[in-house]
C-alpha cells in the first residue's frame, strides 16, 4: 500500500472496544471491521454480531496486520475502516438543482487522485453553489478524511456521486438536457467567451493528463483559461475555481440560474 494510501486508511479509522461499539450505536457508516483472529472475548463477539446485523463486513485478521494499521496502538483487538459520509446517485444532485429552481450545475472530476485537490474542488462547487460533484470509483480518490478535512467541511453539505464510467454518466447528464464543459490547456473556447447559463456539467481533468480521451469525446464544448506568465498551467483545483466562478457571475445575472 502507498504512503498516501495507508495515511487516508488511518484518518478513517476507529479503534478500540468501546469506540467502535458506539460508532455501531450511532448508526456511523463503517465499511469494514477487522477483528483479532481466535480471539474469544465476549465483547468483540457482540460487536462482531452488531456488525453483521447492520449489514457491515466483519474481516478476521492477525493482530499484526490490526497493530500495523492502528495509530493509537491501543485498538484492542478491533478496527473500525469508516467512511466519511454516504455517496448519493446523480439523480439525486438533478433533484436538488429542481428543487431549488435552478439550472443544473454538476462538477464531474476526471480521476483527480489527490485527496487535498478533490477536496478543494467540493469546497470551491459548494461556495460556487453547484448542486453536486461527480467523481469515479477508480483511480480518483474518495471521501476520505482527508478530503473531508481539505475541504473545509464543505463535504459535509455537498451531494457526492461515484460512478463506475464517467462516459456513461456524462451520457446520462445530457440525456437529462445538461451541457458538458471540459477544461483543457488547448481549448476550442475561451473562458470569458464561453456562455454558461444554461444547465451544465463540467469537467475537471486530472492534475498529470487532464481529460481521458472518451471523457473529453463526450464534452460539447472544451474550454481554456487565459495564461499571461511563463507557467503553462494551473493546478487542476484552482482551475476548477476560476471556471465554477465564473459560471457563478453568469448565473447571478438577472434570470442567468433560474429553471427556464
């Protein structure tokens, strides 16, 4: 497991007897237990069985691997591997933008693998006021602690999607009459002459290769940013910034985010 892995793994964890009983109690979202293999303590039997009465996997294991994963080494026989918050589906974002009588306004990230990037990303949509952020179950990181943390708690109040193919869900948003913006350094479009008012999606490439060819084959339209200084390009984060703000001055124009 890489360094970032294994840190992200120990920002979501909860250890110890007590702790991981009330986590259960609390009705917190755990996706795993592992538990102290051949260990016959009554009190890790009954989380073992709370467990598994809420649905969540109970992992027998060495308590060498429950020692290398612990950060308090103190898990006593138990390790709770949590998740952040629940994942909605696309639908679900498409609503919420109906509800509020608004254009849809959805943010898909392209595999942006950096939990500190993709946390920035759902700060600058929720500030921005998107309805959601769209991201896919593989090579993209996911709602971890660190992205939570990154975020600055704005995960906590934005509608999160993971899909298993991007393509499919950007084919799924236009079907739903959205537009698909992606950014790109080469651009057909400029940023201050681009027209977002209308229902949108837009793509954030990821920080090493921008778009993937079938990704950036489902946009209508690819957009850039202008460049004054030498560097050739901008954090994949602070681009998205820059792009979701102006769709944000478009749309606070009289009428510019209302449901036509």
């Amino acid at each position: 497991m890489a360094d970032t892995e294994q840190r992200e793994l120990k920002n979501d964890l909860i250890e110890g007897r007590n702790a991981v009983i009330e986590a259960l109690r609390a009705g917190r979202s755990i996706d795993k237990i592992f538990l102290a293999k051949g260990d016959v303590d009554k009190t890790l039997g009954h989380i073992a069985s709370r467990a598994r009465e809420k649905g969540v996997v109970v992992v027998e294991c060495d308590r060498r691997k429950l020692d290398f994963m612990s950060v308090t080494k103190a898990h006593q026989g138990v390790i709770a591997l949590c998740s952040v918050r629940e994942y909605c589906t696309i639908e679900d974002i498409l609503a919420l933008a109906d509800e509020r009588g608004e254009k849809p306004f959805v943010i898909v990230c392209d595999e942006i693998s950096d939990p500190h990037n993709l946390g920035a990303i759902i700060r600058s949509a929720e500030c921005a006021g998107a309805h959601g952020v769209v991201i896919p179950k593989r090579r993209s990181a996911g709602l971890t602690a660190i992205v939570d943390k990154a975020s600055a708690g704005a995960a906590e109040h934005m509608l999160i999607a993971r899909v298993p193919n991007l393509p499919a869900a950007l084919d799924t948003l236009k079907s739903r009459g959205l537009w698909i913006y992606g950014t790109a350094a080469d651009g057909s479009s400029g940023l201050w002459q681009t027209d977002f008012s209308g229902p949108m999606a837009l793509v954030i490439g990821s920080e090493g290769d921008g778009m993937g060819r079938l990704v950036r084959e489902s946009c209508d339209f690819t957009v850039s940013l202008p460049m004054k200084g030498r560097v050739s390009s901008l954090n994949a984060a602070a681009a998205a910034g820059i792009v979701m703000y102006e769709v944000l001055r478009q749309r606070s124009a009289p009428g510019g985010g209302q449901k036509e």
